[in-house]
C-alpha cells in the first residue's frame, strides 16, 4: 500500500483548499461548490484551526435554522481536527476515518505544517487501483 505522502503526490490536484475563521458560511459552501470538494481546512495563516464539512453545514446551520451568510466558519467548525502524518498508509488511515466518522484527513507533517487533506474517495481509489493490479499479476502468472 501508499504511504499518504504518495497519494497526495498522485492527486491531480494538490492544491490545499482551505478558508479563514472569520469567513462566512455561505463563503464556505460556495468555495466547496466551486473546487468540487466536500471540506475545507479551516486555516488562520499557516495554522490549521478547524475543518469545516457540508455535513457541518447541514447539521449545524440548516437543521439549526442559522443563516449562512450571517454565521461565520469559526462558529461550526470542528476544532479537534485529526491529522495523519505524510508516512502514514492507507489502510491505517481508512480504520482512523472509519472510528470517527470523518470523511477527510489532513496530513501534517512533524513541524504541523499542512501538506494537504486525503479524501476517503482518495483511499479507497487507491485501494481498488492496488486490487486491480494484484488480479491483473495473478492472472498473468495462472496463464504462464
């Protein structure tokens, strides 16, 4: 398996999208609608404070009855954000999002600076890409 590292190396983009404490939700949704993602690092500078999801959105501004061009990121972000290092693997990554019901990891290196965020959908590419060319090997070691 890939190191999390070499995911965010294979990504077509590898930009980090990210938006400020004090941005408005509404800002926030759009940004995530614009780049086709489903979170946003919450980001003050260089230092990661949050992630903000549509879940978060729809948990806690809709069903709330909140404005989201009135309510700011800073107050419906998750603020424990859990990280992985860029050596960690797929497979651990995929047990840590499956205990806490997160669908994006950040990846932070040892001086906590961002390298980016994997997606589950990122993982489980990679393992299916992995699976396919273990079947692809098997079969062309059964027919020779």
């Amino acid at each position: 398996m890939h190191t999390l590292q070499q995911i965010l190396t294979q990504k077509a983009i590898n930009e980090i999208w990210s938006i400020e404490p004090d941005a408005t939700v509404f800002e926030a949704i759009q940004k995530m609608a614009d780049k086709h993602v489903g979170a946003l690092l919450v980001m003050d500078g260089p230092d990661l404070k949050g992630i903000i999801s549509e879940r978060d959105y729809a948990r806690e501004v809709i069903l709330e009855g909140r404005e989201s061009k009135k309510t700011l990121v800073t107050e419906i972000m998750s603020n424990k954000v859990i990280s992985v290092p860029p050596t960690g693997s797929v497979q651990s990554s995929l047990e840590i999002m499956t205990e806490h019901h997160i669908r994006h990891l950040p990846v932070v290196d040892e001086n906590g600076i961002v390298l980016g965020m994997v997606s589950i959908g990122d993982l489980v590419k990679d393992v299916i890409t992995l699976q396919q060319s273990t079947i692809e090997q098997l079969e062309n070691y059964i027919r020779t």
